[in-house]
C-alpha cells in the first residue's frame, strides 16, 4: 500500500493533515454535472482513498450539483475522526450545466445547509468562500459581504472554520480583517504559478494553500519536458507534476482528484516520489520557458 505519510502533514485550521488528500470533484458525472456512470466505482474509490490514509477530502454540494456529497455519505458516513471534508459555496449549477454566482447572505446560507444535509453532518469542517471571478482565476472585488455572512454562520456553529477559493492578496487581507482564514484554494499547477508570491506569504503565516486543478483541471497538462524528465525517474507525468508540488512548499496540500481506482493509486503513489535538486530545478525551467 502506498505510504501516503512520506509527503509530511500541515496544519489546515486546528487539524493535522496528510498534505497528500483528495478531490471528489470527479465523482460526479463528466463535467461535474448528473449521477456518476458507476456509482459503486465511486463509492470504491471513496473507500480506497481513506484506506490508504487520505484524511483531508475537499467537495461541494455543487457538485453534480448534491451528487458528490450524497456519495460522500453513502461511502463514509459516519466519518473518522481524523477525516476532515472541506467544502466551499458562493455558486449553483444552471440547467445547461453552466456555473453561476450565488454570493447573496440568503444563497451562502442555503449552501450551507445544503452541504451539511447531503453530507450528514450537524456542523462544516471548512467551508471556502469560492468567488466566481473568472471562473477559473480571481478577479479585484470586495468580499466583505459574502465573508461577513460566512463568518455569522460560523458565530451560530453551523461552521468550524473558514477559507477562501479563487481569491487575490488584496482579498485574503481583507477577509482576515474580518475572521481568520483557515486556508486559501486557488488554481495552481507546475505550468499555472500565478500564485507563486502567495504560496509563499501564506506560508509565512502557517496558512494551508490547496491547489486546484493541481494537473491542468479539465485541460491536464501537456509538456514534451515533463515527460522527459518523468521518464528519467521511472514516475508518470502526473506523479511527478504532483511530486514537484509537494516540494514546491511546506503549506501546499493536494486534493488530486479521479473516479478510477487505477489513477487514485497512481496519484497517491506521487507521496513517495522524491524529487533530486536537479530534478526540482528541471521541473522548474519549464514554468519559467
């Protein structure tokens, strides 16, 4: 069984967990949208990622959309101790699968309530304001609203603690002027460094950084050099992109995500890779060209 450890722990909020998690994302139907084509595969994939030591699992009841949490229940419940589910809210799914805002204090709370029906619990772990911005990538904006809302929640203890997603500096500072912020959850990847300044700030600060789309999201990352330099270690690409992000920084946990059993191995797999100082400077260059 893969040793999912040697990646090392981080502080996310007042637990410790493994920095190697997982993302249920996939769970749901291609384009994260309807009832999974194997719901047992789902389920297996569930139980397989905790089995190998997977205590930090990230969701959203807009998912499918209720379709991951509802799996997440199905095959968990009543969860470890040790396990901690992160979710984030701030949109809904249209009909057409499209992804819209939902930042009003009335649509925060629903989600809310939403995750914690479909997830089977009596209170959220951490929940992440997810801003729409881009999409994909932030945008300027204020959040005091949307934070202040999310912070009453967490006053009523329907909330432990909370995080933000797809969110500037400008906009970590000004929600921490109005609650701490367990953790911050941006697009990140070896070729996608945008962030690169905040991985380190938050760092500094003991604040946990997850990456989504930690291998090129719905457009996995193409690199002659990547494959080159993952043939020369014995790894795949998407291992070693995974193994360079666990040694990029001590605060960057990973939520990898997949609904096969062979790719959940393959990812959980990158724990162990250990990365040469000429590896990690290789993998480096090929942000930087």
């Amino acid at each position: 069984m893969t040793d999912i450890a040697s990646a090392g722990t981080f502080q996310l909020a007042d637990r410790v967990v493994n920095r190697m998690g997982y993302g249920a994302m996939q769970l749901a139907d291609p384009g994260v949208f309807g009832l999974p084509r194997d719901r047992d595969a789902a389920l297996a994939v569930l139980r397989a990622a905790v089995k190998a030591g997977v205590n930090h699992i990230d969701t959203s009841d807009f998912y499918g959309p209720h379709v991951t949490n509802q799996i997440i229940r199905e095959a968990l419940h009543p969860y470890a101790d040790d396990l901690v589910i992160v979710t984030k809210v701030g949109a809904v799914r249209g009909e057409d699968a499209s992804w819209l805002p939902a930042q009003s204090a009335d649509d925060l709370s629903r989600a809310v309530h939403d995750n914690l029906r479909n997830l089977g619990l009596e209170q959220l772990e951490v929940v992440n304001l997810r801003l729409m911005g881009d999409i994909h990538a932030p945008s300027e904006g204020s959040l005091e609203e949307q934070f202040s809302a999310l912070a009453r929640l967490r006053e009523q203890g329907l909330i432990r603690h909370l995080g933000l997603s797809n969110v500037t500096p400008t906009q970590v500072a000004e929600a921490q002027a109005i609650a701490p912020v367990a953790c911050v959850q941006n697009q990140y990847n070896l070729v996608y460094r945008d962030d690169d300044a905040m991985v380190d700030a938050l760092a500094k600060q003991g604040i946990a950084y997850v990456p989504f789309f930690p291998l090129g999201g719905f457009s996995p990352i193409q690199s002659e050099a990547l494959s080159d330099i993952a043939a020369s270690i014995g790894a795949s690409p998407m291992q070693t992109a995974l193994a360079w992000l666990l040694a990029r920084s001590p605060n960057l946990l990973l939520i990898p995500g997949t609904s096969n059993a062979s790719h959940l191995a393959e990812n959980l797999a990158a724990a162990s890779l250990k990365l040469s100082v000429e590896v990690k400077a290789q993998l480096d260059a090929i942000a930087a060209g």
